[in-house]
C-alpha cells in the first residue's frame, strides 16, 4: 500500500480545525496536549495543591480534545507508516525508538516553554491569518529544506570518504 496521500491528509487537518474552532472555540495543537496530559496528576490532592495552575487543564472536553489529537496523530501516522511499510525507524534511518520518545520528550517541553508548538503556529496561527504564525511557519520550511540540502551534500561527501 502506497503511502496516504499529503492532500487528503491536509484537508483531513483542515476540516478538524474548522470542527476545533466553530464548536470547541479552540484551535488545534499538539503541545497543549502534553499540559492536559501533566494535569491529570492533579487529580492526585497532593499534586493539586504544590501546582494549582494546572487544574484548570483537567477535566471538561475542551481539555480532553487536544489529547485525543495528538493521540491521533501518533497512531494515524503509525498506522501510515505499517501500512505502507515506510516504518522510519531504525539503523538505515540512524533513529531507534528510545532516541524518538526521548527526541519528542524535549520537543514537548521546548514547545511548551515557548507557549506552543510548530503545528500550533502552522495550522491555528496561519487560520487565523497571524502575521507572525505566516513568518514563523516559511521559517520552519525554510531552515528544513536547508537542513535537508546541507545534510545530502554531507551524506554523499562521508559517502565517498572526503570532508
């Protein structure tokens, strides 16, 4: 099976945001989904009491959505890659899972850190026609496709054993 196609998976995205704006009157993000994650300790009283600020993240469905996207997300990009057995990881990719969960770890705390995610500005800052969500997103494009430039040209000169 070939894999999904980017198109359908986009308008996938985007009818999902329309759904998050118009009748949860959130917009989407993934790291929002690891703060609603960490207040569900605050159900735990002693948890509750050392930090207070997250149980407004704990219960009703406005919280419980960003967590059943991410959890989405992940398992309809596993369930991607099984099915069109482009399963990334591995020795080929130099990636193995725990260097992933611990990778995505760090990448969920520097998003929340920064007040939000890369899909948080690419897909909910750009529907709602932020200035800045539109910079920082041709940013984000712009520095992978000249990571993947600079990254082949060093793949093909350690390739033929020159620096």
């Amino acid at each position: 099976m070939a894999a999904w196609p980017p198109s359908v998976c986009g308008i996938g995205v985007g009818l999902l945001q329309l759904f998050f704006i118009f009748l949860l009157e959130r917009s989407l993000g993934v790291s929002s989904a690891f703060t609603v994650f960490v207040a569900q300790l605050c159900r735990i009283p002693i948890f509750s009491r050392l930090v207070p600020e997250l149980a407004k993240f704990t219960y009703g469905l406005k919280n419980a959505t960003p967590l059943l996207f991410a959890i989405g997300a992940v398992s309809g990009s596993l369930l991607s890659s099984c099915l069109s057995q482009t399963f990334p990881l591995g020795k080929e990719n130099g990636a193995n899972i725990y260097n992933s969960i611990l990778g995505g770890f760090f990448l969920l705390m520097g998003s929340r850190i920064a007040g939000g995610c890369t899909s948080g500005q690419g897909i909910s800052g750009v529907t709602h026609l932020l200035v800045g969500s539109f910079v920082a997103t041709a940013a984000m494009f712009g520095g992978g496709i000249l990571f993947a430039i600079t990254y082949s040209f060093a793949k093909v000169d350690l390739a033929s054993g020159t620096l």
